[in-house]
C-alpha cells in the first residue's frame, strides 16, 4: 500500500538513476517528493496559433510533424534533432539537443502538443526544446499551469511530474493531521487538496492557497513543540532565589547611572522569574548598546547573595571578558560587601575577582575547584566552561549571550553542571536566560523561539546620540579617509571591518589561474591593513585582528585599541559582539553590501557609546539597486526591531538563525515572512492543546513526533 512513508525506491517502475538523482536532493520517500514545490510555474493555458507566436513568448502549439531531421554538431559533440511544426496557420521550426529518441517519437505527421519558449534563430521564429505530449493524452507537460521544480543532474521538471501525478492519484484522500477546526480557522483546504494546487493548479492564486496550507502544517507543529515544551517545563521544579527589593534598591544604588524604563521592566520580569519554583525560560532582546549585561548582573548578584551560582555563557572570549569586566567594574563594592565572586573562565585563562580590585589570574584547574565547592558565584566564560572539568555546586541560574551561536546539546550540558542536582533524586532546573543583541522579528519571536518568555530592552542609555551613517561610493573614498584622519587627530578611534581575512589565491594548486568568484573583489582584512598602516594613514597608529589570531593576540590588541594605544583597528567581524571602546566614533565598513543588515547593525553599535558623535561608513562599490536600498533601509530605520523586520523581509530568516540553525523545511522559512499565518498557527496549537493537552490524536502524535525529530532549534 503506498503511503506518504513509502520509499521511492520500493516503487517499482522509478528509473534508479532518477531515484538517485532525488537522493541527492534529500528526496527518499513520497513525502519527501511531494513536500519539493515547484519554484514557478510555466502558463501553457492557453494555445496558440502560429502565426500568432512573438519573440520571447511562452506557448503551447498544438499541431503535427511536417517534417524532421538529425545531425551531428562536431565541435561541440551535440545531437541536434530540427522539426518543422505546422498549424493550420502556419509552421515554425523546433529545435532540441541531445535528445536523438525524439527520432523515434516525433515521426512526420504525428500530432500533439509543444510547449516551449519562442526565440530567433537562423532567420526566422524558433521553438527552444519545447515540451511535447501526444495528441490524445491528458495534458500534464503542455496545458495549464505546468509546475518547474528546483532540478538537479539527472532529475528534470519533466520527470518529477511524471512522478508526481500517478503517485498523487494512487494516494487519493490523505489522512490530514491537522484537526478540521483549525484549519477552518486558518481559511485552508485540507492536505490533499493543497498538494494537488501546489502541483497542479488551475490558478496561480490555488497554487498560492496549497503552498500556504503546507507550509501551515509546519508551522503548526512547530508551535505545538513549542507550546508542549513550554507547558512541560510549566511542571518542573527549579531554586526559588529569595531577593528581597532593598538588595536589588543596594545595587541600582550603586550604579554610576539610572537605568531606563526598559531596563527596569525587563530586570522587573527576570527577577519576578528566578523568585518562583519552576524554571525561567525568559529570551532578552535588545539593541546593541542598550544595557543587557547590567540587567543580568543584578540578577547574578542577588542569586550569589543567597548562596548559589551562575553561569554566563558567552560565544568569544573577547565578550566573555567585556561581560567579566563589566561585572567588576560596575559591582565591585557590592561584590566585596557581600562576599561574593566573579570569576573569568576561557580556553586559555582563568581569573577570580572578590571585590575592590581584588582580581587574581589562577590556573584552570584551581577555579573549576572554587566553581565546584561553591567559592565561585559568578563564572562568566566561552565553551571552556563547558568542559567535563568543570561542575557547579548550587547552579541556579544560566544566561546565555548570543545564544543562537550555541547548539540545544550544549545549552543542555550546562544545565546539568550541578554537583548538588546530580546527587538529588528530583534534581531542580536551573532558570534560563537568553540574550541577544540582533533584534528578532515578531514572526520568529512567536515561532522559532516561541517556547521563550520574551523580555525587551527597545531604548537607549540617556546621553547617547544617534550615529550618523552614511553610504560611502569609491568616488568618495578620499574625503572619507580625511574625515576619519581629522576624527583621529582630535582623539578619537576608529574600526575598519573587512568581510574576509585574506584575499583567495589567484592561482589554483596546478598554477592555473583560477576563475574569478564574487569573493574576489572583495577587501582582506590582511590586505587592507597593509595598504592602510603603509600609505593611507601612515602617520597613525592601526592594529590588526581578526578570529585567526591566538587567543592572547587577541586580547593585547583589544586591549590596546581600548586604553587608546592605536588609532584604528582593522579587523573582521571578530569585533561583532563584546566590544565596548567608548572612545571609537568611526565604524568603516568596506563591501557593506556583503553584510546582512542584522550584522551591520551589529557592526555599528560598536561605536557612539561615548560622549561624542558617532558616524558609521557604509564603503560600497555596488550600484545594483538592491544594495542601495538595502543599505538605506540601515540609514533610514528608527531602531533595530524596524531594521530586523526588513531583513527577515530582504534576506530571509537564516540571518537571525545562525549559520548552525538547521533541520527547518524549506517550505517553512519562507512562510516565516507570513505574521498572520504565524499568529493563525500559534492559536490553533493553542487551542487543540488547551482541548485535548497530551492527547492528542494518534495521526497528529505521530506526526508531531517525527517533526521533532527531524528538526533542531538553535
């Protein structure tokens, strides 16, 4: 019995090459074939006469052979089969290479169907390769809308619809996992349904219609294993961290600054979380800048003055450090008052701080002792924390920075790094916090981290000013380098961002040159700082850096960018996140339009952190229209919630997700653009959990567990 499961390489009649040809695209059962939509779809809907064909047109002739030849292209070893088509209006000639059975096929007199592209060829109108079917057969490569797939060698248009039709008639009616109410709601046709308009529509508003309820489904049991995820986690036990207001009042005491109405809501919301007996699972969001760290701190603070620890996750160690100095710097009194610890952990150093400038640099195994008796509050580090070495004695607390660049697996190892939970027969959850400065469009907030709480830092610490920004062209390179040199001379810094490190060989490993890629105009950060450090601004102090560097490389340039040692530091996107220089007011930034705009906005929080006015430099040698507007949207948008919506919009989710975000169908990513079919999704979940909880429907059960399977959310 066929069914969705079956593979295609039971079915007997598949040509093993087309199988293979599949396999290579990820296509192994019937599922998979038919969930691969077509990309666009040819209009063969209505066919024409001959003499009514034009130069660029895309038509179905219906007509017979008049007359057709073979022959032998030698220096580009083609056959080339040549027909003469005629009407009762007329003929044309038809021309298809490498294709020698049309011989047989197309004998002169046959009639049919050819569909294909007019062109102009030797004098006179030309069908390209067209598309035949006999006269007497039901139109599936000729007439209507014809479905063009993603193709691969081996595996045309042709033959998936070949396949695809027989096998969605033998199916018939297909069970739909979906509940009928929600779908109502939605205002989308069953499963069935949508893969016969996704296939094979009579519209293209059908066509649109099947897509979308596939790509609903999707959507839909994403939102279940979000909302399961969240009401199981509902159930667990976690620490309580018994805050009382005058500890959290002694610390905003001791800020050099009040903090915004957004911090303290989002302070307010974490704290509220951490008091209670079930886990947090709280995503902090907020611009560049904006002040996520203090809010974390306080929270760690409060948890070390009652005896249990934290741990800060970040995804460099140029950002574990900011977040570790940061901490000292900001809460040193409290942290000597309390009697508490901050402690620094990377794959390279480990450093403990009591309070009062108390800091001592300590060998890694002597702090991962003093994490695991209890001695350490606070450990702030990179993936070195992650190690077997290292276990916490009473974890009540995780933050996470950035954390889309860590994996589910090790955001798991972390939270079971407790020594006390591993001896306990119920072993409490420590509360979860992620962070991330790239503003998360609405869509993704509600679907790919839908499990999440979400809290919201949407405003500036008072006294900074906007930063100027402004798109560069080569024509004005020059005055852009003077602006720079005139900043500098009056004690101002400056960042150069290149997108690579090093420009690609010219010549491949034989010595032959190799063919020229997008990549090859584009500015090495190698390259970049030697013609900058010799010629352009020779009389000033650059640096290097870049993610190729040691670790202890790394840190003695930033920190010699930071205590003003160099005048401009020219580096990679190394600098994207935990770089906090308030005396930079310059980010150049050359190929902008290489960057997403997520990443630029990243890019250009690194500056206007301090008291004077800050301008970032979009370097462009593009004139494509796109670009441009692209890099105006990052000029022209009010904030970073703006500027993510025009991104997800411009360049597709994959830009928030990480490049390790995998598993996701394809057909969902791009309905991630939908709001409303997110939000239709979102409460039709809701509402068949809130109905039958855990229960649900055998057919749906399955289902929801297969999509779990096959899919993981970074």
């Amino acid at each position: 019995m066929l069914t969705l499961d079956t593979e295609l390489s039971h079915i007997k009649g598949i040509n093993k090459r087309i199988i293979a040809g599949l396999a290579k695209m990820g296509i192994a059962t019937v599922r998979g074939l038919l969930l691969h939509l077509p990309a666009r779809y040819d209009d063969f809907s209505q066919a024409s006469g001959i003499a009514d064909l034009a130069i660029g047109q895309t038509a179905t002739v219906r007509g017979h052979v008049r007359k057709i030849s073979m022959r032998r292209t030698f220096r580009r070893n083609l056959t080339v089969i040549e027909a003469v088509i005629a009407d009762h209006t007329g003929a044309i000639r038809a021309v298809w290479f490498n294709q020698p059975y049309l011989m047989n096929t197309l004998a002169v007199g046959t009639p049919g169907s050819f569909a294909g592209k007019v062109t102009y060829a030797q004098n006179g109108l030309c069908l390209s390769s067209p598309v035949y079917e006999p006269e007497e057969a039901e139109a599936t490569h000729t007439g209507g809308l014809i479905p063009i797939y993603p193709e691969t060698k081996g595996v045309t248009s042709r033959g998936i619809r070949y396949l695809v039709k027989p096998i969605l008639q033998a199916l018939g009616q297909i069970p739909d996992c979906i509940p009928a109410p929600v779908l109502k709601y939605a205002k989308l046709p069953d499963f069935t349904t949508a893969l016969n308009a996704a296939h094979f529509p009579q519209s293209l508003e059908q066509a649109e219609t099947g897509k979308k309820r596939i790509a609903f489904e999707d959507l839909f049991l994403l939102q279940m294993a979000n909302l399961q995820t969240k009401m199981r986690l509902a159930q667990e036990p976690a620490t309580p961290i018994p805050w009382t207001p005058a500890e959290r009042d002694h610390l905003l005491a001791a800020l050099p600054f009040t903090l915004t109405l957004s911090q303290r809501g989002a302070l307010d919301e974490l704290l509220m979380d951490i008091a209670r007996p079930n886990p947090m699972n709280r995503l902090l969001q907020g611009d560049v800048g904006s002040g996520k760290t203090v809010v974390v701190a306080i929270a760690a603070l409060l948890a070390a003055k009652h005896g249990f620890q934290t741990a800060i996750l970040a995804p460099t160690e140029v950002l574990a450090r900011q977040h570790y100095r940061t901490i000292a710097r900001l809460f040193g009194a409290a942290i000597h008052d309390w009697h508490s610890s901050v402690a620094l952990m990377t794959g390279h150093e480990a450093r403990m701080f009591y309070g009062e400038d108390l800091e001592t640099a300590v060998p890694k195994a002597r702090a991962a002792e003093r994490v695991k008796d209890g001695q350490l509050h606070i450990v702030i580090g990179t993936h070195a924390i992650l190690e077997k070495s290292v276990s916490f004695h009473k974890l009540a607390l995780i933050a996470v920075d950035e954390q889309h660049r860590f994996g589910v697996e090790q955001r798991a190892t972390l939270g079971k790094k407790t020594s006390a939970a591993s001896k306990a027969a119920h072993p409490l959850i420590p509360h979860f916090l992620s962070m991330s400065a790239t503003p998360i469009p609405r869509t993704l907030s509600l679907t790919v981290f839908g499990d999440l709480e979400l809290s919201t830092i949407d405003e500036l610490p008072a006294g900074r000013l906007p930063i100027v920004t402004k798109i560069v062209p080569d024509a004005s390179r020059t005055k852009a380098y003077d602006f720079i040199r005139a900043q500098v001379k009056q004690g101002r810094q400056a960042f150069v961002i290149c997108p690579r490190i090093e420009r690609a060989s010219a010549d491949t490993d034989e010595g032959i040159p190799a063919a020229k890629s997008h990549w090859d105009d584009v500015k090495a950060v190698e390259e970049e700082y030697d013609r900058l450090a010799k010629r352009v601004f020779s009389d000033l102090r650059v640096g290097m850096l870049h993610g190729k560097m040691k670790s202890a490389e790394k840190a003695l340039i930033m920190k010699r960018f930071a205590d003003g040692e160099l005048d401009i530091l020219v580096a990679t996107s190394v600098i994207e996140v935990g770089v906090d220089v308030p005396n930079a007011s310059i980010m150049a930034i050359e190929d902008a339009d290489r960057f997403g705009l997520a990443q630029l906005y990243q890019f250009r929080g690194r500056v206007g952190r301090g008291e004077h006015q800050s301008a970032c430099l979009l370097f462009t040698a593009n004139r494509s229209t796109i670009a441009r507007e692209r890099l105006t949207a990052l000029m022209t948008a009010k904030n970073g919630f703006e500027l993510a919506e025009r991104d997800l919009l411009l360049r597709g989710p994959g830009e928030f997700l990480g490049q390790h975000q995998t598993g996701l169908p394809d057909t969902m990513m791009g309905a991630l653009k939908n709001i409303e079919l997110v939000k239709a999704a979102r409460a039709g979940a809701l509402a068949t959990l809130e109905e039958h909880g855990e229960k649900q429907s055998p057919l749906l059960a399955e289902r929801l567990a297969k999509f779990k399977h096959s899919i993981h959310l970074e």
